[in-house]
C-alpha cells in the first residue's frame, strides 16, 4: 500500500495549472491571483472627511469647551460626491457629511456631536489636533504599493479592495469546473420510490456540494449504470466543460462488478491502487482527453468518498489554480476524550466532535466508511498514524478541521 503523502505527491505532480485569464470582479470570488496587484492610484484618492461634522482651521478651536465654546461661522456645506472647491478661512468653518472632500484651508473636522449643531453659526465644545477626524490621501495605500500579492484566494474583502482601488477585472486563475459522476445498478435518485436492493444515489449529492463549498463551480451528472459502456459515455460526455472529473464507486479491490475501474483502466493515465488510510483505501487517479483533464476515481461508501475528497481532491483544486499554500486541510492538536482504536500499518481518519474552546475532541459513534449519519454529526477528522493501533483518552492527536 502506498503512503498517503506519497500518492498525494503522485497526483500533485501530474496536475497543470489552468490558463489564467481577465475576470470581472463579480466572478472572481474564490479565483487565485495570477500576478501582483499594485495600486494605480493613492487611497483614498482626496483628503476626507472620516465624520459628520465641522471642517475647520484646528487653530481656530484650540482651548475650546462646553463652559467656553468657540463659535464659528458656517460658509457652506459639503456633501459627499461634492466635487465644486471650497476654501475655510481662519474665523470660518463648512459643514461637512462623513466621506466629503476637505474644503482648502480646513485640516480638522470636528464632529457634529461637539457642537451645537448650527447652521449659520456654530458653537464648538472641544478642542482637537490638526488632522482629527480627516483621513488623508494615500492613507491606505499610495500609488504603486503592492495591494495583493500573486497567489492570494480572493475573497470578498479582496474584491472589495480591488474595486476601492479602480479595478472593475483582474488577472486570475479560472475557478475549476468539477463534475461528479456516481455509477451503480443499485442507484435511484432523491426521492424517487425504491425497490428491494436499490439505494438512493448520495455520493454525488454530496461531493459536488463539497466542491462548490470549496469555490469551484460543480454539477451532478446522472447516475450511470454498471457497463463499461456507459461509464466511457459519461466521462466523454463531461469532459468538454470539466476540469476536474470525480466518480465514485466501482474502484473496490477484485469485485468483478468494478466497471470503473474496467472502464478506465487503459484510458489516459489513469491507474489503481491502495492506499495505507482508513476509509478510502481504494484509489484511482489519472488525466484522461485531450486537455489532460484529472480524474479522481473514489471509494463508493459515502464516508471514504467525503475522506478521499478532503484529502486528495481539494488539493488537486488549488494547484489547478497554481495555489500551493495549503491553507485548507491544515491539521491542529487536540485531546482525546474517549480511547480510540485503529488497524494496523494504516493511518486512520475518525470522525469526531471538536470543542475549539477547550481543545477537545470527541470520537463520535459509528465510524464505519457507509454511516453518513455520524459523519453529518462531525466537524472533525482523528488523525491515528500507522503504526499506532490504540489511544488512551487524554492522549494529544492531530486533527483536521472538516468545511
């Protein structure tokens, strides 16, 4: 059996990133820069005002309070957009709404609740340094400072800072389009009737919502039946508009019914094998078309699907948009509160409830690879390595944090 990093480092290595490509903003959530961004002009743009209030001469208000107010008189208002110029002479104030251009002349605002609200004259009851309540050009950042660094996951507040500074586009890597294939002559879909031996079809369901989770694009495709036939039609079928290929059933190791396996076993480059990890030890991978497109063949228990997916699938998602900082699936110590078992020479992924606050994991009951229940009642995956067949309770373990 093949080690889990190594047949991770197997599939990484024949993964190509996809072609970047312009993206409109409000496509390219979940998109991977493709190139630094650098600001094209200073934020903000003009000096501000950060209040509702009073643009004035910060020496005109120094000694100012409630028992001796300073009273100024009001030239103007300036509403944010206002784009007309204006000048505060010492002596003179404009009112002014919170993002509105400061007036010449004017270094401070005083905020409307340290007056007296006037419209021709106002009373001021505090005093404040130059540049209070103003938030200057170039503040945030000026032109030519790096915004995001190439290889950022752009995520809303990215996007938001991207259209602060200008940009309706970017230059990023394209989500990838996943596409999920379940096969199986048991398989009905949701909600329809089922008869004796038949199941409804889950995997699918579940891992192209998985995919979507993890920002790509993703669609179910009908289940397909157990011919070899009809597994090579659904794979040509879905390649045109896929990046990545997922099916699931049909791998177990010496089933006479594993038309998957059959189906691909001499198409691209896909091949089979086991791997030491619990559940999800059957594995197959390759890249099958004309664009090299990856393929991942899963488990069909819906447990070791959803394992083999987190492991190895979202993995192969990031690197097809040239992201390899691994931010996802990262594992965290935590404490065992109840003693766990583990087959031998394999690394076992069990199910468990994570108490964040505390540090504690719970393993939950029912751990075998087609008991979904108890995965849905999981935010968390027991790591126990190889060689370990057995822990005690209070003993420290790594954990990965399920999305």
């Amino acid at each position: 059996m093949e080690s889990v990093e190594k047949y991770l480092s197997e599939v990484l290595a024949e993964i190509k990133p996809l072609p970047a490509g312009e993206l409109a903003l409000g496509e390219a959530l979940g998109a991977v820069l493709d190139g630094d961004v650098t600001a094209l002009w200073a934020l903000p743009a003009f000096d501000n005002s950060a209040m509702d209030g009073y643009a004035v001469l910060a020496a005109d208000v120094a000694g100012a309070s409630v028992d001796r107010p300073t009273i100024l008189e009001v030239v103007g208002e300036i509403p944010a957009g206002d784009t007309a110029a204006h000048t505060v002479e010492p002596g003179t104030c404009m009112r002014i709404m919170t993002g509105a251009p400061m007036p010449d002349g004017a270094d401070t605002v005083i905020p409307v609740e340290q007056t007296d609200g006037g419209s021709e004259t106002v009373s001021i009851y505090q005093s404040a340094e130059p540049g209070a309540s103003v938030r200057l050009a170039g503040g945030d950042a000026r032109p030519g400072d790096l915004l995001l660094a190439s290889g950022t996951r752009l995520g809303a507040v990215h996007l938001g800072l991207l259209a602060a500074g200008g940009r309706a586009s970017v230059q990023a890597r394209m989500l990838p389009r996943v596409t999920v294939i379940s096969t199986g002559d048991e398989l009905v879909d949701p909600g329809a009737e089922l008869v004796r031996g038949q199941i409804w079809e889950s995997n699918a369901t579940m891992l192209a919502a998985a995919a979507r989770h993890a920002g790509c694009p993703a669609r179910r495709h009908p289940i397909v039946r157990d011919s070899i036939d009809a597994v090579l039609a659904a794979v040509e079928e879905a390649l045109p508009d896929t990046d990545l290929l997922i099916t699931t059933g049909g791998v177990s190791m010496g089933g006479e019914h594993d038309v998957v396996k059959a189906a691909l076993g001499s198409l691209g480059t896909v091949t089979f094998r086991k791997v030491a990890m619990q559940p999800g030890m059957p594995q197959g991978f390759g890249v099958v078309g004309p664009a090299s497109t990856p393929i991942f063949t899963l488990p069909g228990n819906p447990v070791s699907a959803y394992v083999s997916f987190c492991l190895f699938v979202v993995p192969a998602l990031d690197a097809l948009q040239g992201h390899t900082a691994g931010e996802r699936g990262v594992s965290r110590t935590a404490t065992l509160t109840e003693p766990v078992r583990s087959p031998p020479d394999k690394r076992s992924f069990l199910r468990g409830i994570l108490d964040a606050a505390s540090g504690r994991v719970a393993p939950v009951t029912g751990q075998a690879s087609h008991q979904l229940a108890s995965l849905a009642r999981a935010n968390a995956l027991v790591i126990v390595p190889e060689p370990v067949t057995s822990l005690d309770a209070g003993s420290t373990v790594e954990v990965i944090e399920l999305p």
